[in-house]
C-alpha cells in the first residue's frame, strides 16, 4: 500500500512538473506573438516608420507579414520544445 502511494506522489509531482513546462513555454510564445503582432505592428510602428523594407516601412511589414510569420515560426517552435518536454518526461507519442 505505501508502495502505490509513493508511485502516485511521484506521478502528481512529475504530472505537476510537465505542466508546469508546458505552461511556462506556451506563456513565452503568447508574449512573443503579442510583443510582435501588437507592439510592433500597431504600438512602435511610428517608430519603425523609417526603416525600409522590401519597398515598405518596417512597421507595416510587421503588422501584414512579419507577425503571420513568426507566428508560424512559434508554431514550429512550441511543436519542437513539446515533443522535447514529452520525451523528458516520458510521455512521447508512439
């Protein structure tokens, strides 16, 4: 009996642990995604009004293309980190 509760301690605290990474990275992309798409785009885009790029300022680049793509990038980003954090804690797909 004190065998099983030991290995559900263990489990809640690994299971706690996992969680507690996973919230942690899809907090960073939210922050990422947010400081791009919103602050860049919309917030700093007068200041980034006088560098150009391909043809545009930077400000508008960021707020048509440059927050799609890293978005993209978070994407790509969140599915690598997890199947990282899953095969750490041993709960990767088969």
């Amino acid at each position: 009996m004190a065998d099983q509760t030991t290995h559900t301690a263990q489990a809640a605290s690994t299971d706690k642990g996992y969680w507690q990474a996973n919230v942690r990275i899809i907090l960073i992309s939210l922050v990422i995604w947010a400081l791009v798409s919103f602050g860049f785009g919309i917030l700093l885009r007068p200041l980034l009004s006088g560098i150009a790029v391909g043809g545009t300022d930077l400000g508008f680049w960021f707020a048509q293309q440059g927050s799609i793509l890293v978005f993209l990038g978070l994407i790509f980003f969140y599915a690598w980190r997890m199947n990282k954090l899953d095969a750490e804690y041993g709960v990767e797909e088969e």
